[in-house]
C-alpha cells in the first residue's frame, strides 16, 4: 500500500525527526568527498522548515564500535556540509536522544535544524538496551519520517524500534520524499515495466546477487552479466580464466542459473584482460573463456560492449546495479562507459532507467552520466533487496494513505 509521506502531514509549530542517511564518504582528514546523499535528503528537509517545522536530523556514518564517541565517525562534518546546502545554521546534538539533544531540541526555534551524534555511538542502535534510546529519540518530535533509502532494509532502532513507539504514541510516522520516489521506481519497475525489460548486473561476486539474478529472470527480457562475476560463470561453462576473481564453490549454482536463463541469461563474449591489476600492464582482447594463465579479465570486451548496447538502446525498462569492470581505471572503464551510454541513450527514448546504488552509482557520477538518467538510487543494499522483490519492515509500520 502506498506509504504517507511528509507532505501528508502539517510540521507547521511541530518538530519531525527524521531518519537520513548521511553515510557520505570521506577522506582521510574526515572531509567530506562525495555530498549526494545530504542534497538528496534537503527536499523533505526544506519542505518541513518552510511550513514553519522543526527539523531534527538523525543518521549513522561508518561503522563505529558502538560504545560511545568516536572522533573519526563523528556527523559534525556532516552538519556543517548541511547547514551550507541549507544556508542557514544547523546545530549538532553531542548524544542521540540524551540530555543534550533534548536540550537542544527544546530550544530549536522554527525554522531550525538539530543533528544528533551518530546513531551508532549509542549501543541500542544495534545490540544493546534499545528500552531507553528509543523512548529518548521517540519523546524529542511529534513525528517521525524515514527518508533514509540506504538503510531501509535493516531494522535497526533508528529504523524501526523508534517509529514503532511513536505511532504508539499516537504520532504520524510518514516517508520523506527521497524513500517515496526509491520505492515508487524500483517498485513500479518491478510490478509493470515497460518492456523490453533489461536488466545490467556487475559486481565481484555472482554470490552478492544470487537471489537477484533468480528473481529478474522470471520478470526481465534480457538479464545481462558483466563485471568479475562473469568470470564464474565462464569457469562453470569450462572456459579458462587466468587469474581473475572466480568463486569455484559457486560454480554449480552458476550452472543452475546458466540452465534456468537460458537465452534471457547474456554472458560476455570477449574479455579485456591484463598481466597485473594495472592501467600500464600488458593486456588483451580474447574471446570469453580464452583468459591466458598470468592474465587477470578487468574488463568486458568490445564485441559484448556492442551487444549489450544494442539491447540497451531498445529498451522500454532498465535497471543496472554493478559495472561491468574496474571503472575507476582507464583503459578498464571503457565498458562500463558504453553501458551508460546506452542507458543515457534509452532514457532519451522514453525507457525508465534506474542505477541501482553502490558501485554502478559510483560510476555513472564519475562518467557523468547521473543527470542522463531517470532515477540513481542512493542505497545499493536496499535497491538490490527490492530488486529481489522483499518488503522491507521499516517502511512496513509507517502510516499508510
């Protein structure tokens, strides 16, 4: 059913927590190097501060011990790249839901924005007592909206626990804009596609998107394979693959998913191989299953690029999730770059084209292809947990329409 979302509700005089993810990748001086997911959050943010609400902001970033402050995890980068975006002050708690956010949280004035420590620092987030933190979060708002895709597939407290107490408590618990449009396109993608439906799938390992690959095959028209996965897939086959990356105790599951795709199954034709992982070691075109012994596939070849192209520009429907090689070095980015192409060429065509997160996000942000295409999903786990047709529990208890 389809979910309330912010704009379903009236923050005017009120304060609404709400759940972000703001795990933005840094760099070694905690800077903040790619800021996609704050800017993707600001519109349920602004829509709450211009209908005079208040807004107070809660996220993870990295993967913290869980026993208190950590000075490398901490969100005040974070805080200070939203209050710029935002143009106006934003306050950092120095705890999630203890005294100093609560503090805080009642001397926010209209219009302003909080943004608690990082939900990982409290033990109740994952493993710990959860009875105290989610009664301290759930007690600072008089609603709750879960704009936080990247995460939708957990149930951790922040996700779950805390808007479970808050509807409880007779309190809206809604969606923010960006998880309304996640679910609606990946949802809609899956239930009605325009077809042709293709679906692109890359990545290291066929055991990331095992279930993925199973769950496509009876809905997608093409399902086609690039990145180190296919090298897997073309041991199962017999073939030779050097040294790349290949998971040998998936080979029979590879053969099962081989027997089952049959012809919707596309496989890579050729490789773009090379003596070391490096953009001036000696490489090679060969045909698929021909990877000499010292050699390393980094790369679909050219003759695939052109195929999977050409089903690509065709389609009424694409969702992608993986490159098909090692993007971040050139001459290896050669196709995963005609894959966006494509896409980009599709979506000028009408196609709904939707990147999946994660790596393939990554990719078509470097290629600059991002704005050439009709959605790019900030949650990789979660995008692909859809793809797999799960629902997810932390939007399940949100108010329905």
């Amino acid at each position: 059913m389809p979910k309330q979302t912010i704009a379903d509700i009236d923050p005017n005089g009120k304060t609404i927590l709400v759940r972000v993810d703001f795990n933005v990748p840094q760099s070694d001086t905690g800077a903040i190097t790619d800021d996609r997911r704050i800017r993707m959050a600001l519109p349920t943010i602004q829509s709450i501060l211009s209908r005079g609400g208040k807004a107070i902001v809660m996220s993870h970033l990295g993967r913290p011990a869980g026993t208190g402050f950590e000075a490398a995890y901490s969100l005040a980068p974070v805080a200070k790249r939203l209050g710029e975006l935002l143009a106006q002050p934003v306050q950092l708690a120095s705890d999630t839901g203890g005294a100093d956010a609560h503090s805080k949280a009642q001397s926010l004035p209209a219009g302003g924005v909080l943004v608690l420590e990082n939900v990982r620092f409290n033990p109740g987030e994952k493993k710990g007592d959860k009875a105290d933190y989610v009664a301290g979060l759930a007690s600072l708002a008089d609603a709750y909206a879960n704009d936080a895709f990247g995460t939708c597939h957990r149930t951790e407290a922040s996700m779950h626990a805390v808007p479970v107490a808050m509807k409880a408590q007779g309190k809206p618990v809604v969606v923010g804009f960006l998880v309304e449009k996640e679910i609606r396109y990946l949802s809609e993608a899956i239930a009605a596609p325009r077809r042709p439906f293709v679906a692109i799938l890359g990545g290291k390992k066929v055991s990331d998107k095992i279930a993925v690959i199973d769950h496509l095959l009876g809905l997608c028209d093409h399902v086609l394979i690039g990145g180190a996965m296919a090298y897997t897939f073309s041991l199962a086959q017999g073939g030779s693959t050097g040294t790349s990356l290949v998971e040998k105790d998936k080979l029979d599951l590879a053969r099962q998913l081989l027997a089952k795709g049959g012809k919707k199954l596309k496989l890579p034709v050729d490789s773009h191989c090379a003596a070391d992982f490096s953009a001036t070691a000696p490489r090679q075109i060969v045909k698929a299953g021909q990877i000499p012994a010292g050699f390393e596939g980094l790369d679909i070849g050219p003759e695939t690029a052109e195929i999977y192209r050409d089903i690509i520009r065709s389609a009424g429907t694409v969702v992608w999730n993986g490159p098909m090689g090692v993007f971040e070095m050139p001459p290896f980015d050669a196709g995963t770059k005609t894959v966006a192409e494509a896409v980009a060429f599709a979506t000028t065509q009408g196609a709904i084209t939707i990147i999946g997160g994660g790596d393939s996000a990554a990719a078509v942000e470097q290629l600059g292809f991002a704005e050439l295409v009709s959605h790019v999903s900030t949650g990789g786990g979660a995008s692909l947990e859809m793809l797999e047709g799960k629902s997810f529990a932390s939007v399940d208890v949100l108010d329905e329409k």
